[in-house]
C-alpha cells in the first residue's frame, strides 16, 4: 500500500472514531486566506492633500441617509494609521489583504490627465509595507467612491464611463502592476446598481428602479470588459498578474421542490448573481433568457417602446465572455423563494416587479444587527455548488463573508457564524468546489455605508470616540488566527 494510501486510511480511521465533539477538519494547502477592507470605509483624509470629492463625501454630507448622520472623513484613519494595520495583519497571519484605491485620490478630477503624486505615494507605501511584512496585496480597483464629478456626468449610466474608467484603471496598473499581481475591477456590481441607482440606500441614491439600475450594470459590464482586456493584451505578458471582479448574492432556496417554486428560486439566482455572472462565466455569454425575456415582456406591457434592459451586440456578447480568471464571490445569507400564488398587480416599474418572487426567511434562523442578515451556512455550500454547477466549475475566491454585531469585542456570535460558513465551506469544497482562496470582512470595523457605526464587522475592534482610532483584538480576531495558524477547524 503506497504510504499516501496510508495516510488517507488512518485519516478516514481518525474522522470515523472521532466524530464526537471535537472533530477538527483540515484545509487543504491550496487554499489560503486573507481579510479585506474599502477605501472609503476605512481611510478617512477625504480632503487631505488634492484629493478630490466622491459621491460619498456629497452623500454624507449633504444628505441625511446615515443612520446615525456619520461620514467617512475619518473613519479608521488608514490614510495615517497604516502600520497599524499591517501589525494587525501580521497577528492575524494571513496571505493577503484585499483593499480598494480611492479614485479621487490618485486623480483628483477623475479624469486621468492630472495624477495626484501624494495619493500614488500613499498606496505605493501601503503596498511596499505590506510585501515587506510578506502580506500579498489584492486590490479593488472601485470599491464605490465614484467621483463626484463623474456623477455628474451621470455616473455610471453615462455609456462613457467604459472609457473614464479603463483610464483610471490603466493608471492603477501602471503604477503598482509591478507589486500588484491580484486586480479586482469591481466590487459588487449588483449592489452599485440595484442599491445606488435603483434605490436610495447608496450613492448616488437616484432611486429609478427597472431602468437607471439597468444602464448602470450595461455600462459597468462593459467597463469591466474593457479593463480585462487592456490587462490581458498590455500588462498581463509583462506584469503575469490576475484579474477578475467579485460578484455578492443572497443564496435563493426554492421554498418548495414544487417546479413553481423551483422556478422562482433560480430566477431569482439569475437576477442577483447572474445578471452580471452570466454575461462573463456561462458559457453561451450574454444576459440570461429568463432576465431578457422577463423584462422585455414587463416593458411591452407597461407600455414601453423597448425593454428596459438594453443589449448587447454579438461582438460585445463575444468580448465579455470570460473576462474573469476566476470567480470572485462576496456571500453573507440565504433567504427562501416561492412564486406567488396570484401575479403580483403592481403598475410600479421596479427590477424586483420584473423578478416577480416572493422572498422570505425561516424566522427559527439566528438573526444579526442586520435584518437581512440571517446566519444559515448551509446555503453558502449549496451557492458554491450552485456556480460550480452553472458556470462548469470555475476556480472560486470567496473575497467577503462575515457578520455584524452592535459592538461587541467579546463577539461569541460572530465565532459561530465564521465557524458554520468556514464549515460550510469545507463541506463544498468535498462537493468538488474548486475555492483557492476564503477573505473574512473585514479586518477592523468601518463606516458601515447607510448605517454608519451602528453595524459593526471587525475582527478588531476600532473606538471611534478616540482621535487616534485605537484598534483591540476582538474574541474572533483570535478564532480566526488559530484557524489561520494550524489550518483546521473544528467540525460545527
Ligand atoms: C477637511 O475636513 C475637515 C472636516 O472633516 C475640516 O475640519 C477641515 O477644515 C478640512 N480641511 C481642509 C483643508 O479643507
Ligand atoms: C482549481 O483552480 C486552480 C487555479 O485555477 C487550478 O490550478 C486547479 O487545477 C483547479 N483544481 C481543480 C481540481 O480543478
């Protein structure tokens, strides 16, 4: 018996005699682990130097959308506090740390024509300090701060912004492709359109659901094509680094094996994640059928001359397929889907009337100080065989999972939620799932968007009452490097 054979049977023996409590799993050595953060939500210094306004600046401060009426002036203070940061990393012991560059940061106006040297000279600082400390750095190129004057501009339903933003891009590479061999080109897409400009609970809050959110991801599908492709005929064979997106969804559980409802739950699936997944991982390209045919039949109806979701030509179907090297997944909850018993009448033009499902959760389901939030690991394992199964098994970066408390440094919740999804993950992973790499959000607990400081997701706790930002350790902060540290978990 080859000694391999060995070792796999006194492994099966040892996982068969101790399946009582206790039972520890071991990840395998390909997968390595990291914890991110955003520009916005962790930098502060919105004015220093010549940094110019984003639209969170203007939406702090000009609008009364935050919960608690806070903004990201200071935040964490990472513009200064840096090294502080990185120290932390080195505790945590992880591989990599996924943070975002303010685009207004490193030019000012948004265009490309007037660089800012003092922003550029911040991220290489960040960047050198953390190769130095051996942390590998995964960068967001748009983490949500557009600038403010781009959004005047309209923002990202302006077809343009495919140009504006392979500029900023191209900068990105340009100065820090050297170190930088990790690109994410956008985080989020569906929150950008769905939340900021279908709805008012981001930035820019334009609140024209069924159209303006539709224009938005037209036009950042192709940003992000655009991007991919200048990476992979200009940088790529001189910088050999890797460039994808990360897309979040909710898993969607059919609320009964009946087909109704099995129906609804995967066009709920192809609306969330597959409005941007399907143009770039399946394999026929461009949007989903289901997502063309509902909101071309909705747009008829409602009297529309054409649908409300633009399209695509076959070059442009073409040019974003696979423009991804690996699928970039951001995951925090499940909810069940069933159809509707009668066609819901709603004369209001809206991307959830064209979904037309009914959404719920299982009120058993621990809760979090998100109410959307609810903490059901089993559907992170069935979402991850979900993209095997629909996009022919892609290699998978979960780049965020996490949960938010009030503020709570002893945060026994928060353990239990990373110890259900981190199992969660094992468990898919023995599926078949190809994950290369898991990221809990976040690093230190930041400007939660809308709901301020009220929600916090750190591993590390941040007083934001004291001027220099004091960073503690949180009970999970210790979980994590101990998992960090011996890569095993014990089985929940
Ligand atoms: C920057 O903003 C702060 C408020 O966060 C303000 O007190 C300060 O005067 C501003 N500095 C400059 C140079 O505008
Ligand atoms: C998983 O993805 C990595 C990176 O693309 C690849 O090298 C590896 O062969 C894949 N593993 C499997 C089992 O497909």
């Amino acid at each position: 018996m080859a000694f391999a054979n060995v070792v796999a049977l006194l492994c099966f023996l040892a996982t068969s005699i101790f399946t009582v409590e206790g039972e520890v799993r071991r990840f395998p050595d390909t997968i390595s682990f990291g914890v991110a953060t955003a520009s916005y939500q962790v930098e502060g210094a919105w004015n220093v130097s010549d940094k110019g306004e984003n639209i969170w600046d203007r939406f702090t401060h000009t609008t009364d959308s935050i919960r608690d009426r806070s903004n990201g002036d200071v935040a964490c203070d990472s513009y200064n506090q840096h090294r502080r940061d990185i120290e932390m990393l080195k505790e945590l012991g992880v591989d990599y740390y996924r943070f975002s560059i303010s685009w207004t940061r490193i030019l000012p106006d948004g265009f490309s024509n007037r660089l800012s040297q003092d922003g550029i000279a911040y991220y290489n600082t960040l960047i050198n300090d953390l190769l130095e400390a051996n942390i590998t750095p995964y960068v967001t190129i748009y983490h949500w701060d557009l600038p403010q004057r781009l959004q005047d501009l309209g923002g990202w339903a302006n077809p343009m912004m495919a140009d504006y933003y392979t500029d900023f891009a191209k900068v990105a590479f340009e100065a820090f492709g050297d170190r930088v061999k990790h690109w994410l080109t956008f985080n989020e897409p569906w929150v950008i359109c769905y939340q900021g400009y279908g709805m008012i609970e981001k930035a820019p809050a334009l609140d024209m659901s069924g159209i303006a959110d539709y224009l938005c991801g037209h036009s950042l599908l192709k940003a992000h094509a655009k991007a991919y492709h200048l990476y992979d005929d200009v940088y790529r064979p001189t910088q050999n680094g890797r460039i994808g997106w990360t897309l979040n969804t909710n898993y969607h559980e059919a609320a009964s094996q009946s087909p109704a409802d099995r129906e609804a739950a995967e066009r709920a699936m192809q609306f969330e994640l597959g409005w941007f997944g399907h143009p770039v991982f399946s394999s026929e390209g461009d949007y989903s059928q289901i997502l063309k045919d509902r909101v071309n039949q909705k747009s008829s109806e409602q009297g529309y001359p054409r649908s409300r979701l633009p399209e695509f030509t076959s070059e442009e179907v073409a040019y974003l397929k696979g423009t991804c090297d690996f699928f970039g997944l951001n995951h925090y909850s499940t909810n069940f889907v069933r159809m509707p018993t009668m066609a819901l009448k709603s004369s209001k033009v809206s991307f959830d009337d064209d979904l037309g499902v009914e959404k719920f959760v299982d009120p058993a389901w621990p809760g979090s100080e998100a109410d959307w939030l609810k903490v059901v690991p089993w559907g992170f394992r069935n979402l991850l065989n979900w993209i095997r199964n629909s996009y022919n098994s892609p290699e998978i970066i979960v780049f965020e999972n996490g949960f938010p408390d009030r503020d709570d440094k002893d945060d026994v919740d928060r353990i239990n939620y990373y110890n259900g999804y981190m199992n969660a993950l094992l468990d898919a992973m023995e599926d078949g799932c190809n994950v290369t790499a898991y990221t809990a959000w976040s690093l230190m607990d930041n400007f939660e968007w809308s709901d301020g400081y009220t929600q916090r997701y750190g591993l590390y706790h941040v007083d934001f009452n004291d001027p220099m930002r004091t960073r503690t350790p949180k009970a999970s902060a210790m979980y994590y490097k101990s998992i960090l540290e011996t890569r095993t978990i014990e089985r929940d």
